[in-house]
C-alpha cells in the first residue's frame, strides 16, 4: 500500500514534469509572441505541479529524499508518466493535438482527485484543477481554431490527432497500482474517466471539423516504467547537472 | 517653414518643461522616428534576449531555478510585447517590424549574441545584462515619450527582480564546490566587457545622442551610465568573493569612482557587424520559429474571419 501510493504519486509528478519538460522546450520559438507566453504558462503550471508532487513523493520516500533527488537522480524504467507526454513535440499541431488530449484527460482525473481520502492528494488537486481548467479550455480553443482554419491547418492537426491516438489508451488502463489506490478511496476510476473523456473528445473534434480515429491497437508501460527510446534523451537533457555534481547545491 | 520651426521651438519648450509627450501631441518627424527605432530594437532584444536563457530551460539544475528560469523569460516575452505596442502608439505597425528585425534591417541589443555554455551564465546575465538593462531603463522610465515611459516603470520593476535571482543563482555557485566557484568566475570573466558594451560607444564616439539628450529621450550619456553601472557592480562581485577580469579597475578617492582599463571597442563592432559567437544562430532561431509559425497565424485569422463571419448571418438572421 504505501509503495503503491508513493507509484501513484510519482505517475502524477512524473506526467506533470516531463509534460512542462517538453513545453519548455517551445520557450523562445512560438508562432506568436502572445502563444509563445499562453504555453509557457502551461508548461510553468505542470513545472509547478510536478514540484508539488515530487515533494509528496520525496517525504513518503523518507530521509535524504528532495524533490530534486526525485527529479533528478531517477532513470528511465523509475519514471512512471505515460508515454504520450514523453514523445517529441513536433509542429504547433502536434503539441495542440497532445496538449488537447492530455488536458481533458487530467481535467477529468484531477476533478475526480478532489474527492480523495488523501489529504495531501486531495490538497494539490485543489490547487492544480484551476490551472488544469484553463488548460483544457485553451487547448481545446485552439484544437478548433486548428480544426476550422485552412486546409492546411486542418490536414496537419488531423495527421496529428492519428499519429496520437495509439499513446491515449494508456491513460485509462487500470493496473494493480490503480485498482488498489480506487479501493482505498485514494485514486480514480479509469473507466469512468474514459467515458467523460471520450464524450468531451468527440464533442470537440466534432467542433473543429475533424475525424475521431479509430480505437486500435494501444501502446502502454509508460506507468510501469517501460518507456519509449525518447525518455531517456529527456532526462539526459534534464538531469545531466546536477549529476555531474551530486555534492552540489543550486 | 516659420511655421514648423514654431512648432519645434514650441515642442522643446513642452518637453523641458518635463511634460510627457502623448501619441496625439504633435512631435518632430525625427523625433517620432528616432524613438519607433529605439523602442522596436528595445523590443527585439527583448525577444531574441529569450534564446540565451531559454537554451538552459531545459537544463536548470534545480526544479525550483527550472520554474524561475522558465518564469523570466516569459517576462522578456511580455516586455517585447509591451514594447512593440508602444512602438504603435507612434504608427509603427508591430508585423513590419518584426520583419525588419528578421531580414536583418533592424538591430537588436549585441550582448544576446554571446551564447551561454554553462549554467553560471544564466546568473551572470542577470546580474550582469540585466542590470546594465536596469541602469538604462530606470533612466527611461523619465524618458518624453509617456507610453515608453509608462513601460519602461513596468520593465523596471521585473527587471529587479531578474537581477537579484541572477546575483542569488551566482551566490549559490559562488558558495558551493570548487567546480561551481569556477563556474561561476569563468562566467563573470564571459560577460563582464559585453556587459560594459552595452552601454554603447563613448560619448565621444556617439553622433546621435546629442540630439536625443536635447529631447529628453535619454538622460544620461552612455559613459555616466556605464561608470554608474562599475561602481554599483564592483562591490557585488567582491562580496560574491569573485575577480572582476580587469586589471587596471581601481577605486578612484578623487574622482569618487573606480577607474577602469579599456574597453575592446574592435570586439563591440565585429559583434555589431555579425561576428559575434551567435550572430546567425540567433537570427535563424527567431526566422525558424517565424516561418515554422507561419500556417498557424493563418489558420488563427481564417478562423477569426470564420467567426466573424457567422456571427454577422446570426446577426442578419435575427
């Protein structure tokens, strides 16, 4: 029990982290001034987040543990985010189109997580489901705005929302780790999260003129720590400092 | 002619009389110019300013420097664009400047073409870059123009708190292991003469001031400036325990100031002219994002028309 809920901790710090890892990376080179800091919010909200959750993780860890041991001295198969947040942003469609599916997906689990018999949980939920609020709504704004632009703002999101629809499957699959937390009245029912999930999604593809993909084959292991080859270049990114000076403080 | 030389006379009154000019007010062509050149290059540098510290966003050591880092330079993201809607106050339209800065027309601050190889860059260029950037905008927060001014109060106050998260990631460094400590020195050393570049060329050496002293666009000349800026920032590298990489710097009782070697003023132009380490990178960092971005900003407008478009139907229909 206290190992699965130090996981679910971690599946919730690690999404936020390499989610606002991987949107940092847009920092500088926007389409627009004006996009460029709406993303850069986003990615500060998950960095923001994520902090919250690896200082949770770090005390049920115990001594000697911080959140930057947590974020920085774990490697890839310790990393339990799901996949979809760890792969390559691609064009301003692709990341729309990741952002979009992700967002309404964490807005439905943390509104769930408001309900929470830990109180810790419970307590970030608070704080993060404002942000992830306007997260959802942004994205979704600008999935249609996409959607219903040009044909080659439409033909681009499209290929994108395809190319995505294999990571998403691993969002709601229920492992041991899930099943445990959703008995102790800790986590969240998955397959009710899809359901939400999937009527929002529709509703909002559907308004931005574009095709839902087929459900087929899924990828998953990401939350169990069986990552894509691009994590690893993630955290190498990240982590490659501090590692080399594990004595020193920043 | 006897016309608008009153109406020069009669503007040069107002402005010495330390009124604030408004975008209606009538104003020197010359003036007006001079000013849309100063602010848009002030808001290029801004922007491109964003690419030296974004290369380490990703990279920060801690999460908490990670979430500040991330944090600044979306502030540089909101002063350029503060910036550029001052500039249209004057009837600059912000597209074409920003495609004057990306065909190479316009200029932007040199200092964003040194690259940042290690972490204690991003301390030294807040310390350091930003706070020379402080020393000349507290000036032009009382600059003529009001909506620059108005700005520029904005700036000033984040700007202070970038440079003091820039001294306190050097403080940490300047504290720590012997590896960090030379982190630290070898960056002061990187940045310490651009820094003093940026103050512009010697008075002597600067034909346009003169004329924008007289309107009271600038308040200082660069040499005050740049003395002001060593003598508040000696004393900071010394209780950071670190060498300013200077060795004529000395404290001067008589004048009340420190005396200084000079400055390489062949590496300022060279840097000016496309030399710099960075020239390129950065250029091409802003036209990537810019091209890359190009079918975005088309389908945002295709669908704003769209819209507009179906609320005029709703409208006619009801």
């Amino acid at each position: 029990m206290k190992d699965q809920l130090l996981q679910y901790t971690l599946r919730l710090g690690d999404n936020a982290l390499i989610l606002g890892q991987r949107l940092g990376e847009w920092c500088g080179h926007g389409p627009i001034l004006e996009q460029d800091i709406a993303l850069t919010n986003i990615a500060l909200d998950q960095l923001g987040q994520a902090r919250l959750l690896m200082q949770y993780a770090a005390e049920q860890k115990g001594e000697g543990y911080t959140e930057d041991k947590m974020a920085f001295f774990r490697d890839v198969t310790e990393y339990h985010n799901c996949l979809m947040v760890e792969l390559k942003n691609g064009d301003w469609g692709r990341t729309i189109a990741r952002q979009f599916l992700f967002d309404t997906y964490n807005y439905f689990f943390y509104t769930a997580l408001l309900s929470s018999a830990d109180e810790r949980l419970k307590d970030i939920a608070q704080k993060a489901i404002k942000e992830i609020t306007y997260h959802a709504q942004w994205s979704a704004e600008w999935l249609i705005r996409l959607g219903d632009g040009t044909e080659e703002s439409h033909r681009r999101v499209q290929e994108s929302l395809n190319d995505l629809w294999e990571w998403t499957g691993e969002m709601f699959m229920m492992d041991e780790v899930d099943k445990a937390m959703l008995e102790a009245g800790i986590g969240v029912d998955l397959n009710r999260i899809k359901e939400q999930w999937d009527q929002k999604v529709s509703q909002i593809i559907e308004m931005a003129t574009l095709t839902k993909p087929e459900d087929g084959w899924m990828q998953s292991g990401g939350k169990q720590g069986e990552h894509s080859e691009y994590l690893g270049y993630v955290l190498a990114e990240m982590q490659h400092l501090p590692r080399m000076h594990p004595e020193a403080e920043w | 002619m006897t016309k608008e030389m009153n109406l020069e006379e009669r503007f040069q009154a107002y402005v010495d009389g330390e009124n604030k000019v408004e975008p209606k007010d009538w104003m020197p062509e010359k003036y007006r110019k001079t000013l849309v050149r100063q602010i848009s290059q002030h808001a290029h540098s801004e922007v491109v300013g964003m690419l030296p510290e974004a290369n380490w966003i990703t990279r920060a050591p801690s999460l908490r420097r990670k979430v500040a880092l991330l944090a600044k330079v979306q502030d540089e993201a909101g002063h350029g664009l503060y910036l550029y809607s001052a500039a249209e106050t004057l009837g600059a339209d912000r597209m074409d400047l920003v495609e004057d800065l990306l065909s190479g027309k316009a200029k932007y601050s040199s200092i964003f073409n040194y690259p940042t190889p290690t972490w204690a860059d991003i301390g030294a260029i807040g310390w350091l870059v930003d706070g020379a950037a402080i020393a000349n905008q507290v000036m032009l927060c009382r600059t003529s123009y009001g909506p620059y001014s108005r700005a520029m109060v904005r700036i000033c106050k984040e700007e202070s708190f970038h440079q003091r998260q820039g001294y306190e990631i050097l403080m940490s460094l300047a504290k720590g292991t012997p590896a960090q400590k030379k982190m630290a020195q070898e960056a002061l050393n990187r940045w310490w003469w651009p820094s003093l570049m940026m103050f512009g060329p010697t008075d002597d050496n600067s034909p346009n001031s003169a004329q924008s002293m007289k309107w009271k666009i600038k308040r200082k000349s660069n040499d005050e400036l740049r003395q002001e800026f060593i003598d508040k920032t000696v004393p900071q590298a010394e209780y950071l325990g670190l060498t300013v990489p200077d060795k004529n710097l000395k404290w001067n009782e008589e004048r009340g100031h420190y005396d200084f070697g000079t400055i390489d003023w062949e590496e300022f132009y060279q840097v000016i002219s496309g030399n710099g380490k960075c020239n390129k990178q950065r250029m091409k960092a802003r036209q990537d994002a810019h091209n890359a971005g190009a079918w975005v900003r088309e389908a945002a407008n295709a669908y704003a028309e769209k819209q507009a478009a179906r609320k005029a139907e709703e409208g006619s229909a009801a």
